[in-house]
C-alpha cells in the first residue's frame, strides 16, 4: 500500500467512526444508559468517572469514542475509540 492509499483508508476509517459516533449520539443525547431496542443498550458519559465494578454480559461492545479500561477476568484491555470488544454469551 503506496502513501496515498493509507491515507485514503485513514481518511475513510475517521469518517466512518465520526458516523458511528454522530449515530450513537443521536440515539442518546444525554448521559446514562438507554435500551432503543431490546437487549440493544447505549451507555454515555461525557466526563471521566470514578472505577465502577460491574458484571455485564455483552455478546458485542463498541467503543465508539473516547478511552476505556477493561477488565475481562485478570485480563487488562485498554481499548481506544475506534476497537470492538466482543465477548462469548
């Protein structure tokens, strides 16, 4: 892949992620969580939070913007906004 085509697909990558990011927001305009459709929830903060322990079972997770830590057993993922984390249900 020549100069021009990364950048090509870099440029690509960022307007699918601001799409992803401008469709989640207007699906949850405030912070907090909401379920638009059954077992479909969106959880949004827009300031950092304390460490909150909790269990969640997802089958699919996106990261859509911003920067989480997670813990997957004694597995540390520090995934940044552009990963998927998918786990088994």
């Amino acid at each position: 892949m020549n100069d021009q085509q990364a950048k090509r697909e870099a440029d690509r990558a960022q307007a699918h992620r601001d799409e992803l990011t401008q469709r989640i927001a207007q699906a949850i305009r405030h912070d907090g969580t909401i379920e638009p459709l059954k077992g479909l929830h969106f959880n949004r903060a827009s300031l950092p939070s304390e460490c909150v322990h909790s269990v969640s079972i997802p089958a699919f997770c996106v990261i859509a913007q911003g920067s989480k830590e997670v813990l997957l057993g004694s597995d540390r993922a520090c995934p940044n906004f552009h990963c998927l984390l998918s786990t088994p249900r």
